[in-house]
C-alpha cells in the first residue's frame, strides 16, 4: 500500500501595495491596484497584499516593515510595483521597473535613486518585470545585466474604457463644461514629460477652428509654465484644466473625446494609449515610444516636435474620424487578466 504523501505547501508571496497610498503617478497606482487585485484572487497562487498605513514613512515601509513582514509571515519573496524594493530580509525580490525616463531626455523620475535601482536592482532581486520592449531595450543599453532577468509583461485595459455610452455621460459632461462642441483630450499632461506645449502649438495652428483642448492631471509648476504659452498662444478660451478626475469622468471624456493626445517621448507603457483605444477614439502618439508599440498600427504616429503634423492629424480626426471598432478590438487584446497571469508564471519560476 502506498503512502498518501502530503500536499506541497504552496510558497506565499507578499505583494508590496505603497504605491495604493502614496503619491506615486497614476499610471503606477493603477498597476499596482489592477495587479494586486486580481494575484490575491487567484486560486492558484498564494499572495497577500501588504499595505502601509498612510502616516507611515516611505522609507520606514520599505526597509524596515516589509523586511519584518517577509519573516513574520514567512514568505517566499516580495513583488514590488515600483523600482525601488526592501534590499533586506529573507525571500526572494521582484522588481518593476516602468520606465528608464532619463535615457529620453525627461527629467522626472531621473534622479540617482531611480538610476541606482535600474542599474543595480539586479544584484538583489531574482526577477525584473518591464511592461514594454521600448524599456527592455533602454535597459538592455543602461544595464545589461538587469536587462537578462527582465521579462516583459505588458499592462492591460481597465474596466469603463470601452466606446458604450452611459446614461449619465451627457451630466457627467455638462457638469465639467463640455456639454457642447468637440473637444481633444490630454489626459494627465500637467507633468513636463507630458508635452502639453506640443498640444498647444499643435491647436494654435488650427486658428478658428481648433477644438476645446481638455487637460487632467494634478497642479504642477509645469501647468503654470503651459497656461502661461496657451495665453501668448492665444488659446485661454480653449483650454480646460479639470484637474484630477475621478474613474468615472474620465471613462466619459475618454469615449467622448474627438482625439486623444499621448506625446510623451518618454512612457513605460502609455496606459492613456491603451484607454483611448478601448474607447474608440483615435490617439496621437510620438514614434518608437512604449505608446507607439501598445498602438501598434491603430495608433496616429506623428512626432512630438511637428506641430503642423499634429494639427493636420487632429484636423482629420474632427472632419473623418475612424471607426472605432478596429481601436476598440486592439485594445481588447491587453487584458489584467493575462498580466496578472504571466506574472503568476514568473513566481512559480522562483519557486
């Protein structure tokens, strides 16, 4: 008769959450949230969310408390969201890193620190996870021997992109003032990386006939320096900044929307890309960008720096705008789903 052996005790992961509380850019929040959502659901991993009270300092959260967590609760390793991870304590590390900015000349997010963790992560963490090739490739010449543990896991769509429309857009919309008339939508282009300036040259261009240019995003220096060219521009009454908006004011501009700018030169993956798509609006991005590549041929690729070309490409937009269903169908290929999947899969290799 032979023995029953016993069950192999599944290794647990803790799945770092400091960027759900602290003041991380959108984008990395968003990853953070629809990743960790849907690993703690799965039934064939072992992962629990481990999240900082908000008063916690960040640096007390990271090397000291998680440290203290991943041998309390014995686990295996820890997955970060953000480049930077506990360099102590037991398990192994998984390491994301969004984007390598500084190689295209955007100053945010390009200080040492972030250098640092690209460029030497590896020695401490057994796995890199980048969401682009755009960034595979910019750590491949940074640093080739992160670049050997990186594995490519591009993001997904998140739920109300999509190009139905709800019974309460048309409140949604009057309520921010864009009850009438198109209007082109810059989501998040507050930050410098952002190029609003590109937007606004582009706009200029079209006289008359340019349409309302919608931005989100939160106050920055760099929104003063903007308002300030859209005066000079002649464009302070076709400009609306809204700020930050919550999920469902920006599910409605993003289907509403006549075109969606994206012109950052520097992206890890383009999330606002990806949501246009979704949609079924068409968006602008800049060549050979993370954003070009989610875009692929539904994308309207025209550089950041030719404004004509961009105000020729928004023009087309408002006259002949594209059916949405080949956007919507692209974009439907990026689900969190399969993220969170081949992310389960490159856990089950460190096992």
């Amino acid at each position: 008769m032979n023995p029953t052996l016993p069950e192999p005790i599944r290794p647990r992961w803790g799945l770092d959450g400091a960027a759900t509380v602290y003041d991380y850019p959108p984008g990395v929040r968003r990853v953070a949230t629809e990743l960790i959502a849907r690993l703690t659901a799965s039934e064939d991993l072992d992962a629990i969310p481990l999240v900082p009270a908000k008063d916690e300092p960040e640096r007390t959260w990271r090397h000291r408390e998680l440290p203290r967590l991943a041998k309390s609760l014995h686990l295996a390793g820890l997955v970060s969201f953000t480049s930077a991870f506990p360099i102590l304590g037991p398990g192994r590390r998984v390491q994301l890193i969004h984007e390598l900015p500084w190689r295209h000349g955007a100053a945010e997010n390009s200080g040492l620190g972030h250098r640092l963790w690209a460029r030497h992560g590896w020695r401490r963490a057994s796995a890199m996870v980048v969401p682009s090739e755009r960034v595979l490739a910019d750590l491949q010449d940074e640093a080739p021997r992160a670049a050997n543990r990186a594995h490519v896991i591009p993001w997904g769509l998140s739920d109300g992109f999509s190009p139905a429309t709800m019974p309460d857009d048309a409140d949604r919309l009057a309520r921010l003032g864009l009850a009438a008339g198109p209007f082109v939508l810059a989501a998040g282009a507050t930050r410098p990386k952002k190029r609003l300036d590109a937007s606004l040259a582009a706009l200029a261009l079209l006289g008359k006939d340019a349409p309302n240019l919608v931005v989100t995003g939160s106050i920055t220096e760099q929104l003063a320096v903007d308002l300030r060219y859209a005066r000079t521009l002649g464009l302070e009454g076709k400009l609306t900044f809204l700020g930050r908006v919550d999920e469902p004011d920006l599910h409605a501009l993003t289907r509403h929307a006549t075109v969606a700018l994206v012109l950052a030169d520097s992206e890890g993956f383009g999330l606002p890309a990806l949501e246009a798509l979704g949609s079924g609006t068409p968006v602008i991005v800049p060549p050979g960008t993370a954003q070009a590549e989610v875009a692929g041929a539904r994308g309207i690729t025209i550089a950041s720096d030719d404004p004509n070309a961009i105000a020729r490409a928004v023009r087309e937009a408002l006259n002949s705008p594209p059916a949405p269903t080949p956007l919507v169908e692209h974009a439907q290929n990026f689900t969190w789903a399969q993220s969170a999947h081949r992310l389960e899969v490159l856990l089950e290799t460190l096992r």
